[in-house]
C-alpha cells in the first residue's frame, strides 16, 4: 500500500504571508490617509479660488469687496458673488468673515466626519501676496 503524500502549506509558511501582509497593511493605511487629506484640502482650495475670483469681479463692478455670497433664495437686496461652489458646500462651510476695499477673508471649514476640526483660510490683500492658513 503506497502512502499518500499530503500537501499544503505549513504553519510558518502562513505566519510568513500575514507578517507581510500587515507589513503591507501599516504602509499603505497611512499614506490613503495623508491622500484622502490632500484631497480634502484641494477641494477647499478650489472652491476658495472660485471665491477669489468672484470677488475681484465685484470689486470692479463695485470697489469693494462683499461677504455676502451664499444664499439659496436670494432677494433683491442680496449682493450675491457670481460662482458656483455647490459641491464644496457639501463637505465644506465656507464663509467670509470680513471684507472691506482693501481686501478679504475667506474661511472653509470642514462639515463632514473625514474633515471635522479642519479648516483653510485666505487672507487676500490687494497690496499683498495671498496669506493661506491650514490646520
């Protein structure tokens, strides 16, 4: 009676793998972290580009700067900035805190659960460079 060989992998060949499978696992998971951060940032500094631009339209149509700029039904009164930042309002509050003729702020702060406790600022002067604030 011929004996029947068995095959398989062996304990230590399975310990092996997982070792660097997690070896793996605690690379990556940082870096899609620090990726998905960047990202956030990005789209906060896009729609604050938006918002950058508007605001110069206004002030040539106007000479000043407004901090009136999102409002859903807007009224006759309401001095509105022409851009579109619709999908950056669903993870972002963006707001502008101040504004005068020499210059503005503009403030995005994050909503969502991945961007809690973050923000992005932009403080524009006319007689400046752009000051950007993150945390």
């Amino acid at each position: 009676m011929r004996k029947r060989r068995e095959s398989g992998f062996t304990l230590m060949e399975l310990m092996v793998v997982i070792v660097i499978v997690a070896i793996l696992a605690a690379v990556a998971v940082p870096l899609y972290v620090n990726y998905v951060r960047d990202a956030q940032r990005t789209e906060a500094k896009g729609a604050i580009g938006a918002v950058i631009t508007a605001e110069q339209t206004y002030y040539q149509l106007k000479g000043t700067y407004t901090t009136d700029t999102f409002v859903q039904n807007p009224g006759p009164t309401d001095q509105l900035l022409n851009c579109d930042i619709t999908d950056a309002l669903n993870n972002w509050n963006i707001t502008i805190p101040s504004a005068s003729a020499t210059g503005f702020v503009v403030l995005a702060q994050g909503k969502t659960a991945q961007n809690t406790g973050r923000s992005v600022q932009l403080t524009y002067s006319r007689t400046a460079s752009p000051q950007w604030l993150e945390n």
